[in-house]
C-alpha cells in the first residue's frame, strides 16, 4: 500500500515545488546560499530516488543558513546551520559576494 501512495505524493510534491519555484520564490526575500537552490535540490531527490527522500530534503532545509563565517588567511569559509563547514563552490554567487564584500569591509 505504501509503495501505492509513494508516486502519487512525488508527483504532488514535484508540483507544487514547480509552483513555489516559478511564483513565489522569488518574492521571498530569503537567498538561499547553495548554489545548487534547496527547491532544485528536492526536485532532483524526488525525481530520481524511490526511498527516503525526506530526510535529506529536511536536512538541507535545516542546514540553508549562515551560521559562522570563519576568516583565515585571507581566505573565509561559511559554517552551515547544521555546523558543517561548506565548500566555496556550494555556494551561490548572491551569497559569496556578500561573505566577500564583509570580509573586505572587515580588512578595511
């Protein structure tokens, strides 16, 4: 029965992420810092994995924030809201020019 329900709620789910993704994301004021975007990163999960595609859809949710941005060298790196340490090519261009224009403003 579960696996009866499962294409069914990926199709509504793919939807309605559709939807969000072309009327409304971009009247929220809130960037996502990935590069790849958590909406595109749902449609991805729920368009090629058959199980448990809620967990890392929660997961990347729950990390899309800036926690700590680390200095060293003059280099920095972003502290996700999951306290993982990410990747500067993970990061969107929105979000890396704004680490970079503080990060000027702090050398200043």
């Amino acid at each position: 029965m579960v696996q009866l329900l499962r294409l069914p709620i990926n199709k509504i789910l793919i939807v309605a992420i559709k939807i969000y993704r072309k009327y409304f994301s971009h009247r929220i004021n809130k960037k996502c810092i990935y590069k790849k975007t958590c909406s595109k990163y749902a449609l991805d999960l729920l368009t090629t994995r058959k199980k448990n595609i809620f967990s890392p859809i929660y997961k990347r949710y729950k990390s899309c924030r800036v926690k700590k941005i680390i200095l060293e060298k003059n280099n920095w790196y972003i502290i996700n809201g999951l306290s993982e340490k990410m990747v500067q090519n993970e990061i969107n261009p929105y979000t890396k020019k704004n680490i970079e224009e503080m990060v000027n403003n702090y050398y200043l």
